[in-house]
C-alpha cells in the first residue's frame, strides 16, 4: 500500500507576483534570495507558495516585481455573470473589515472577458452585495485614488482569478523618488536592467546620463543589500489577518542582510543642472552613505577616470525627450565614450529607439525586450575586451 500523501501545510498560501514582460527570471531569482518557494514562471507574473512571512519579505525584498498577489478564488471565467456569481460565493468579510475602502482592477488578458469596465462592475456588485447580506445592509465604500483594499481579477486565457494584492501601491514606489527628471526610468525597471547587465554589484559602475539618479539609487541597494521598500505602507495592513509583530520580525531580518561593501564607486554624468541637483537632493536625503557621485555636464567633456567594468545608462529615445536628429549623433558618441573610458567589462543601454542603437553598438540579436510603460524598449548588452574594444554580447 503507498503511503499517504503528507497533509497540506495550512500556513502555506498560494500568490503571484506581477512584473513587466522579461523580468520573470529576474524576479524569480530575486525570490530565491529570499527563500520563497517558485512554483512556475507565466507571462509576467511568477507563481509561488508561500506563508504570511513570505509575504512580508516578498513586497519589502523584491526589487523588480510590480504586485504581490494572494489569490483567494480561481475559477473558469466564461462569462460576466460567474464573476458576479464567483465573487458573491466569497467570504470577503472574513477578509478586510466592511468599512475598508475597495479599488478593484483587472490584469491580463482572456479571449472571454474583455471589457474591463464591466468586469470590474460585476466583481464590485458581488462584494458589495455578499457585504450587505452578511453585515447589516452595510458594505464597503469604492475609492480608486488612495483605497485600503486593492482586489484585482488576473485573468489568464479562460480562468480568472480573484485576488487580494498585498502590496497595495505598486512595489516601484519606493517612496524615494519624491521628484524626477524628464521621461524618469520606474523603479522596478531600473533594478531588472542592473540584473540583466552584467553587472557584478562590484565593480566601479557609471552612467553617463543618470537623469535624476534611479539606476544609482538601485545600484547602491543592490550591492548593500538594502531591501528597497522597507520603509513604506502595503495593502496586506488592512487585511484582517494582518500580523504587526510578524511583519516587524521580517523587516529585522532584511534589515540583517545589510552589507554596505567599502570602496564602491558609483558615478554619474548629468548635463541638465536642475535634474543634477534633483539627484543630489535625493541622495543626500536617503542614501546619504551611499558612494554615489556626481559630474555636471555633457559626457562627452567628461573624463571620468580609470577602472570602470561596469556602465549602465537609459539615454533619450527622441521619442519623449529630443528629435531624431539629435538621437544618431548621441548614440554615436555614446560609443566613442563606451570605447574610450570603459575598460575590460560590460555595457548595456536601454532605448526604445531601435533604428538608433547601432550607433552606439548595440544589436538586436543580443538585446532583451523589457516594456516600459507603452514602449518597446529593448536593453542592449555589450562587452569590452583587449581584442575587440566593443562588441555586442
């Protein structure tokens, strides 16, 4: 006779975490770090299964996810009714108290449920109406701007699933970035692109035109082993399960993980003195420990000293900021810089300005695509060795 199967661990609960399209191995690795459990990778989101603790560590830890996600019932989405019907069925005053406020949001895509607007309406009724019976005729009030509750219907091809997200605001908002330049990079992007790099967290690393200073700030968390939102609000506060001690536990042991590694160089190059001084600004108000310094003007007037392995920069598309015109000869010089001052080490550049990036090296046979907002970025990766000063790798 087989011997029977070990019974369900009951702290272990099911959740997504959502990131943009070609940062899932990215987030799973991070996950791994963080010893939480990876059950598979699907189009931007990784699936994993976890306890309240893992949870906690998950929004505070991660660095290039969007959401977490604690999903609480799946089921075959075939029309708007079962989502009112499915929603109704579900127990959500055992969940968050009938006074929270609710922001409801659909995410990915099903060839059935296709009208978001109604999808979110049907959903709504169905708690609303699950909290009148239950509560007294009393239910939850609808707040899309600063809700204590954020429920959200990830649908995947024919099934959805009702979800609670226990990040709350979206896990880029790390609460540092209180001003920016023009066309800022997110957060979360930033970090994935310093993963995807190369990039040895190492290394002295430069960014010939760090704006407001983003993929610094990300860089020097990384390498200190600094957890990026320490230090903000998460949906999983309103949750009636909500474990302050616990929360505050996992916090301490992130907080355990700092290294703060001595003789890191990290520099920045800013032409535009008000975005230059935004930076500064930031730096020396949270990461005032931090190694990162800053050179005003155009990169190319500035030396920028020996020993560089590392560069990593998101120059202007001439989508959103500058004209085509100006776009090819930048990129050209961007490679003059990359050949000049960067020595044997890695490159990559992030642009959604494809036609342009040959000029500067990059190929779209070793570039990742990586989503920012609408636009179809890629991050092109070079290497520099004594053979070949830059080559695409």
């Amino acid at each position: 006779m087989p011997a029977p199967a070990p019974a369900p661990d009951p702290e272990r609960l099911p959740g997504f975490v959502l990131c943009r399209g070609g940062l899932e191995e990215v987030v799973e690795e991070e996950l791994r770090e963080l010893e939480i459990e990876v059950i598979g990778r699907h189009k931007r989101a990784v699936e994993i299964t976890t306890n309240l603790a893992g949870f906690y560590r998950a929004n505070m830890g991660l660095r290039s996810a969007l959401n977490v996600l604690r999903p609480i019932r799946s089921f075959n989405a075939r029309n708007y009714d079962l989502l009112y019907y499915q929603s109704r069925k579900t127990n959500w005053h055992k969940l968050f108290p009938v006074d929270a406020r609710l922001r409801i949001d659909v995410k990915g895509h099903s060839p059935k449920i296709t009208h978001t607007r109604y999808a979110i309406h049907r959903v709504k009724d169905g708690i609303t109406d699950t909290f009148r019976k239950l509560c007294g005729g009393v239910r939850p009030s609808i707040e899309k701007r600063d809700p204590d509750v954020h429920i959200v219907v990830y649908l995947e091809k024919h099934r959805a699933t009702l979800a609670l997200d226990m990040s709350g605001t979206p896990l880029f908002k790390r609460g540092y970035r209180i001003e920016h330049g023009e066309a800022p990079m997110k957060e979360d992007l930033a970090a994935g692109i310093l993963s995807l790099s190369g990039w040895d967290r190492r290394s002295p690393l430069l960014d010939p035109m760090c704006g407001s200073g983003t993929l610094l700030f990300e860089a020097w968390m990384m390498a200190a082993g600094i957890a990026p939102n320490l230090h903000r609000g998460f949906g999983f506060e309103s949750l009636l399960d909500y474990d302050e001690a616990l929360h505050l536990a996992e916090k301490r042991k992130l907080e355990a993980r700092e290294t703060h590694p001595e003789d890191l160089r990290l520099l920045g190059i800013e032409i535009d003195q008000e975005t230059g001084s935004t930076m500064e600004r930031i730096r020396d108000r949270y990461f005032p420990k931090s190694p990162i310094q800053l050179r005003r003007g155009k990169f190319q007037n500035v030396n920028p000293g020996p020993g560089f392995g590392a560069l990593v920069c998101n120059p202007p598309y001439g989508l959103r900021s500058g004209t085509e015109a100006e776009i090819m000869p930048l990129y050209s010089d961007l490679g003059t810089f990359l050949r000049t001052y960067l020595k044997e080490g890695s490159a990559a550049v992030y642009t959604a300005n494809h036609d342009a990036a040959g000029s500067f090296g990059g190929r779209q046979s070793s570039s990742i695509p990586l989503l920012n907002g609408s636009l179809e970025g890629r991050l092109y990766r070079l290497k520099k060795t004594q053979d070949d000063p830059v080559r695409s790798g």
